[in-house]
C-alpha cells in the first residue's frame, strides 16, 4: 500500500453527499407511502364492516 503525504489527501474527491433535500424528498417519499396504505387500510376496514356510503 502506497503512503500518502497529507497535501495529497486534502485532493482526493469523492464519496456521497447528502443534502437536506434529498433527506426531505425521501421523507416524503415515506409519509406519501404510508398515508396511502393507511387510507386503504381504512378502506378495507369500512367495506368489511359495511360503513360504506352509497353513489346512488
């Protein structure tokens, strides 16, 4: 393995940045997920047990 000197190690780029952005779009990402699942949880709920309002 090579040494490297410190001038060369303050060169180096590289690896993942993560910015409040990308946090907040997978956020979101997630709430929308789960809101949606709890929406058709709660849809089933009311077609099991017949609380569901007629379109006629």
């Amino acid at each position: 393995m090579k040494e490297l000197k410190k001038d060369v190690l303050l060169e180096i780029e590289g690896g993942i940045n993560i910015s409040g952005n990308l946090i907040s779009a997978f956020t979101k990402a997630i709430n929308s997920i789960l809101e949606v699942g709890r929406s058709l949880g709660t849809a089933i709920r009311r077609i099991n047990s017949g609380q569901v309002c007629s379109l006629g």
